[in-house]
RNA sequence: GGCCCGGUAGUCUAGUUGGCCUAGGACGCCGCCCUCUCAAGGCGGAGAUCACGGGUUCGAAUCCCGUCCGGGCUACCA
C-alpha cells in the first residue's frame, strides 16, 4: 500500500464535539499504525460561524488531546492550504470544468420555487428531492432567466442508469442506484462550493487514501464517486463510517444532554489520557477484555476492522473510571500541578511557591481519591484556611471539647513532627480513653478540616503543621489559643 | 413518505466460516473483607428469554424470511 494518509476535517464552531474528537482520534490512530500522514483540513467556508476563536478552540482541543497533525495549518505541507476558505480557486475551477464537460448545469430555481415544489411533492406522497426542473432548459428560458436577473447555483447531473457501490470497511459493500440521488447543489449562488464538492475534491487533491468519517456521511459518498469520476479522478480512497456517538435515549449527543465539548471534559477536571482512552473504546475494541490502553498500545491495535457498526453512548461513569485510573498513575509532582489551576479557580491560594509546595506535600494523598481533578479543591481547602465545621463534624465535635484538648496536649509534646509519631500519640491516647479509632479520631478530623470526610488524618495533621494543628485542636475545644502561628 | 444504517444486561463490548456460549470481560450497582473518614485494593453477587416471530438444522446470538423499534440522509449545513 502506498503512503497512508487520513485528515481530519473540523467545521471550526468552537470547541469540538466529542464525537468529532473520535473521528479524529481513530484517523490519527490509523495514520500512526501505518506510520502515515495525519492531515488538518479546516473547514470554514460558512464564514459566518468560522471566526478566529472558534479555529484557535479547535487547534487547542486537538493538542490537548494529542493529536499532532503532520499537514495542516500552522506546520504546512505540499498539499496547502489547508483551510477551505483559502482554497476557494480550486473549488472554482473544479465547477468550471464540470460545467463545461456537462456533468453539471446552471440552476435558476429560486429557494421559494425550491421549497414550494418540495411541498408539494411531499403534499403528494412523492420524493422531495430535486426534480430536475433546469437540467434542460432552451436558450430562450435561460435568457429569460438571466433578464429576469435571475442568480444560479450549479448542480450537477446525475446520470441516470447506474448504480454507485462503495466497499465501507466497517459496513461492507454499499450500493446506491443513482435513481436515488437528485441533483446536488455544488455551489450555490454566491460561487461558494458545498461541503459535497470541498471535502470530496480537497480529500482528491490532498490525496487522503482513507476516509474515515461519521455515518451521517454515507449518502455523501456516492455523490462524491460520482464527482471524482465527472472530474477524470480515477483512484479512489477507502471509506470508513463510523457508527454515532449517542445520549442515553438514543438520540445523537446534543447540549441538551450534557457536555459536548472536548473543553467542557478539561474544564472538568478529565485528563487527556482518559479521554484518548475512552473515546477509543467508544465504538471499537481490540479484544474481550482489556479496557486500559495507553497511547502507544492504541497505535499498535487500532485497526478499521474491529470498529463496531452500533452506535454507542457516551458514559461519563466509565470514562470517570477511567480518569481515576489516569490520575492514579500520574507521579505526584505532576498530579500537583495538574490540580493547582482548579485549586486557584476554587479560590484557594495555590498560585504561589507556599501553594504550590503545599500541593506537593497532599498529592500523593490525593491521586486514589480523585475522580476528577476538579475533586481536589474540596479535599485540599483546610491546609490553606479554616473551616467552619459542616452539620455532620458539628454534631461529632459535640461534647468533645475536654478531648480534643487532651489531643492537643498528647501533640504538643511530641519532638518529632511526623506522621509517625503523630499516629502514635494519638493511638495512645485513644488506648488509655478506651476509645475505638474511629470514635477517637472523627472529632479530631472534624476539628482540622470541618468534615468528616478528608484525606488520611496523620498526614493530613503533618502536612497542615504544628501550630495550626494545635490552633485547631484548641480552638475546637473551646480552649484560649496561645499565640497561634498558622494561618488563619 | 422514500432510501440507507443499526438492535447481545443500565452502559461499552467479546462472540458472527453454526456446536468450546449452561453467552465472556469492563464500567456502574449491591454485599463482605481491609480500614482513622473517603477512596484505593481484595473477594463475592444480582443483572441478557442474544429486539420480536417464524423457518433451516441433530444443534443458531451466529444462516434465511417477516415484523417491530432506534438513528441517519432526504438543504444553495457540514
């Protein structure tokens, strides 16, 4: 087989939908197998959505998630530009020169006529495609046409007749009778071509050797053979239609349902190896068992021929799982780093070398508690200010006060401050009170971190210091605080 | 309406040259263990008449026919 080449080819509306993600992500995948190109093709000829954010949303997410394209904007290669809106000259000869062969004609219907013969053919039970009503118009009816001041789209003339087969990897062969395909608009009235007519001509000239795209484009592709053919194009490439990405109900993913977007799942709190992850799992499988795939492991299995054909719902709860897999693999230092953006968003005051230190010391007793990064926040608040205690740690701190005072004394003493010796103090204390662990320490954590849910307590207590710890303790047990030097 | 694509537990799926499937794995869910809380980890469990109905066959999730359901396309959107 000759060199592989995929693309990728994103409407830049902004940040992108998952399910274009996945399409990228398998046309990256394939490339990489076979040490192909991966191209970024953008396409932006609806200028009114195309605007500079929305194509800068889309480079953003592509990185993020790693997929590094080999053409493409910004890095170039020898089939340029790759954004349609820059490519409007090819498109424009391409319609030329089908005009002047006859495979494809000037039509005058005005979209009123359009929608009014649709009507009616839909009125009588009929199929509403176009009826070919300019396919053979006289000179004279062009001329009143062009009096009138008429404007023309041009379609192009189906030949009646044949039949257009196409081998889809996923789906087998499929086969449409031209019949079934009316005329199709390659450029409309303002000389702007289709997207029928860019991506298929565009995917000819930047010579893509295998399409794989979403199956919402099966009926495109005939029109697009049939294309190739008019304009002398004679190979053709492989095609791959991908099954949808769906919500609970079946539906295709919509706002409606939840989050959509590629940035919506970073903004999240999800790391990109899981989303790689998932998204990979979302429609295809390498075996009967195995879930975790790294980057690398994709590269070497991904083939088109263990995508499934169903379409598949995306499930936040596996891709969660998968998160938290991700993170727990993450070295520390990195997991800290990870988590400080979200931890200064929350308000907490991470952004400077205290903060970031802080974070280094709690990472390690984060990374088998966080689903997301955005959990971190929550968990790590207390090291950087007191908390008002919650209605549970209330209730626990209830009483407690001659306690937690006898705890802070057992800490005060200690000559070592680590979690070691801090443990034993209080596991002695505990002992001599007749106190179970749990009854002994949920005051203490109630007191610290104003819950009774929160990291390990030793560690937490070393990390937060002795001073506050004490300040805490004290502070709970309703006792005058001696010149307190934590933070407060 | 027409054409096309799909239909294995709540979800993702394995299995499709018919027998190794009394349908395997994972997420989620439930329980137990561990345990300073929460997680993580270990162990176990519930959950699928393989959309439905016929047929072929000694034998069907796998082959054939029909039905139903879901989705896509049917644009001078992509």
């Amino acid at each position: 087989m000759a060199e592989v080449r995929t693309r990728i080819a994103p409407a830049p509306s902004g940040s992108i939908h998952v399910g274009n993600a996945r399409t990228a992500l398998y046309n990256w995948l394939f490339a990489r197998h076979h040490g192909g190109v991966f191209v970024l093709r953008v396409e932006d000829t609806d200028a009114k959505r195309a605007t500079e954010e929305a194509y800068a949303a889309v480079v953003e997410d592509l990185r993020w998630l790693g997929l590094t394209w080999d053409e493409g904007p910004e890095v170039g290669g020898p089939f340029g530009p790759y954004r349609q809106s820059e490519r409007s000259g090819r498109y424009r000869a391409a319609v030329m020169q089908l005009l002047d062969s006859g495979h494809a004609y000037r039509c005058y219907c005005t979209p009123e006529e359009l929608a009014e013969r649709r009507q009616r053919a839909l009125g009588e039970g009929r199929t509403p495609g176009y009826d070919g009503h300019c396919r053979h118009l006289s000179d004279a009816d062009i001329a009143r046409y062009e009096a009138e001041g008429r404007r023309w789209a041009v379609r192009f003339a189906v030949p009646p007749g044949r039949t257009i087969a196409f081998e889809d990897v996923v789906r087998g062969e499929i086969a449409t009778p031209t019949e079934r395909i009316p005329d199709f608009v390659i450029a409309r009235a303002d000389g702007s071509p289709t997207y029928v007519l860019a991506a298929g001509l565009d995917d000819a000239l930047m010579n893509i050797t295998h399409v794989i795209r979403g199956e919402d484009l099966i009926p495109a592709t005939p029109r697009q053979l049939l294309l190739r053919e008019a304009l002398g194009i004679t190979d053709r490439p492989v095609f791959a239609h991908l099954p949808l990405l769906v919500d609970g109900s079946g539906r295709p993913l919509s706002k409606r349902w939840g989050d959509v977007a590629v940035r919506a799942y970073r903004e999240r709190g999800f790391v990109p190896e899981a989303m790689v992850n998932y998204l990979a799992l979302l429609g295809w499988s390498y075996d009967d068992r195995t879930n975790i795939f790294s980057v690398q492991e994709l590269i070497e299995r991904f083939s088109l021929e263990r995508v499934g054909r169903n379409p598949a719902t995306f499930d936040v709860a596996k891709l969660e799982w998968l998160n938290q897999h991700y993170i727990k693999q993450m070295p520390p230092s990195r997991l800290a780093e990870q988590i400080r953006p979200f931890c200064i968003a929350a308000g907490l005051d991470a952004a400077g070398d205290e903060g970031r230190a802080l974070l280094e010391r709690v990472a390690p007793l984060l990374s088998e508690r966080l689903k997301r990064l955005s959990d971190a926040p929550a968990m790590v608040a207390f090291l950087f200010r007191r908390m008002a205690p919650d209605e549970r740690a209330a209730e626990a701190l209830q009483g407690q006060g001659e306690y937690l005072g006898a705890a802070a004394d057992a800490l005060e003493g200690l000559e070592r401050w680590d979690r070691a010796d801090i443990e034993a103090a209080l596991r002695a204390l505990a002992e001599r009170r007749g106190l179970k662990p749990r009854r002994a320490f949920q005051p203490i954590r109630a007191a610290i971190t104003g819950t009774l849910v929160s990291p390990p307590l030793f560690e937490s207590l070393e990390i937060l210091g002795r001073d506050e710890t004490l300040a805490r303790l004290r502070a709970a047990a309703g006792q005058p605080v001696a010149a307190a030097g934590g933070k407060a």
